[in-house]
C-alpha cells in the first residue's frame, strides 16, 4: 500500500491518522506516533504489510462491524 492509498483508505473508513494510531494500539500493537502515520502517508516511510492488509479487511466488513471495530479510536 502506497502513501496516497493508505490516505485514500482512512478516507473511506472515516479514520484520522492519529485515529488509526490509537486503533493499532487497541489491536494490540505498540501505537504508532502520530508523526510515523504522517510519515507512512507522506510517503517517507513504507506502510507496513500488515496495516495495508488490515485496513483492506476493515473495507470489506460489513458496516456495523467495520464501526464496532473503530468506536473506540473514534472517540479519543
């Protein structure tokens, strides 16, 4: 996943780079810094395999999973 697709990406599920920091810390990664997801997004740095892989899964949930899943990273 390139950087303008991870930003067309958290576009389509409503995620702010920082929202999606707090949603990998949930997931039971080590939360990213904010400045590392603008990194990822600028194209400075490579997306990880696995947050590409995972945000193309959150796409294909159905709805009400995809914001059961996200609740909690949308609110902070």
């Amino acid at each position: 996943m390139t950087g303008d697709e991870l930003a067309e990406s958290l576009l389509r599920l409503g995620l702010s780079q920082a929202a999606l920091a707090r949603l990998l810390d949930d997931l039971g990664e080590r939360q990213p810094a904010p400045t590392t997801v603008w990194r990822w997004v600028d194209g400075r740095s490579r997306v990880p395999v696995g947050v590409g892989a995972l945000l193309r899964l959150m796409e294909q949930l159905p709805e009400d999973m995809r914001l059961q899943l996200i609740r909690k990273a949308l609110r902070a």
